[in-house]
C-alpha cells in the first residue's frame, strides 16, 4: 500500500523522467501513469510506473518507468484459454537495463532485491543499452531493473492482461492500493 502523496510523487517523477528522456509526451498523460507497488509497499526498490500508450484486444504498447535500480518483479505471462499468453517485446528507450530471464546465473551489474532471493529464480542478466530490445515468448520468466540512472522503456506486446500475470512472489497483487 502507498499513500496519495507516494503515488503523487511517483508520477511526477515518473512524469520527469520520461521528458528527460526526450519521448513525447503531453503534459495531462501524467495522471495516466499507473504506478504498481504490487502490494509490497517498497515502490522504490521493487515497482514500476506505466504509461498505457495502446491497448486493443489484440495489441498493447506502454512506457515503462524503472527508477534508479527498481525492480519491476520476477514474472510470467500465462496462457489464457486457447492462447499460448502474451508476447513481450521490450525496447530499451534511456538509461541502463537489465532484463533477467530462466539460464544460468551471470547476475553481476544488477542486484536480487534483499530478502526476496527466494523468490527472483532467472538470474541470466541481459544488459540493454538505449535502442536495443530483447523478445520473451509467452510463459518465460523475466524481470527487470534500472541502473543508476533509472530506465525508461518500451513494450510492445500481443494483448495485456496485467491482472493474470504470475509472479514469483506469492505476496504480490497487481492492483495498487492506496491510503
């Protein structure tokens, strides 16, 4: 759970970031920007904050802001009925990130949230600089996190459905709640 002010401030720092970044965007799109505590109450280091860009029935393309060295957590997208699940594709827009998928173990720039070692298992580090991108076909673990600067990404995906994501961590939710 974080507060009125929390959320308020991580727009607006989300808000920042993004036009810092040089990507366009207009000044009444920062109430749009969802941010996602996933119920853990530590927004800072593991939490996201989306701009929604497109979203249909068959396609989805948001922004994703990471703060300095957050972590958006360890997740899969799952099949839903005769769908195999979603098909990500993330394109590192500013700043420095590291994708995190199911391999061997090469964790070395990035870091596994303290205490939650037991809960982030892909540990094979992909570094992506601006401009590059990495695709993760449906069911495959993956999480991200920002360097130093923070990171300000793209996705484009098949269809989102958030709400059925599986994380790793049993504690998550994926709808923020606010005090």
């Amino acid at each position: 759970m974080i507060s009125r002010e929390e959320m308020a401030q991580a727009r607006q720092q989300a808000f920042e970031l993004i036009r810092a970044s040089g990507f366009p965007v207009l000044g009444w799109e920062r109430e749009n920007i969802e941010v996602a505590d996933f119920g853990l109450g530590r927004l800072q280091g593991e939490g996201a904050q989306i701009l929604g860009l497109v979203a249909t029935d068959r396609i989805a393309a948001k922004l994703i802001v990471l703060f300095p060295h957050q972590t958006l957590p360890e997740h899969r997208h799952p099949p839903v009925g005769a769908d195999p699940g979603k098909e990500e594709t993330v394109r590192a827009f500013w700043g420095q990130l590291f994708i995190y998928v199911e391999g061997p173990d090469t964790v070395s720039r990035g870091r596994i949230p303290s205490g939650q070692e037991n809960v982030y298992s892909s540990r094979h580090e992909v570094p992506l600089a601006p401009g590059e991108q990495y695709y993760f076909e449906p069911g495959r673990k993956h999480w991200f996190q920002a360097g130093a600067e923070g990171a300000v990404l793209l996705s484009f995906s098949s269809v989102a459905r958030d709400g059925l994501d599986e994380f790793s961590d049993p504690r998550i939710t994926r709808a923020t709640k606010v005090s």
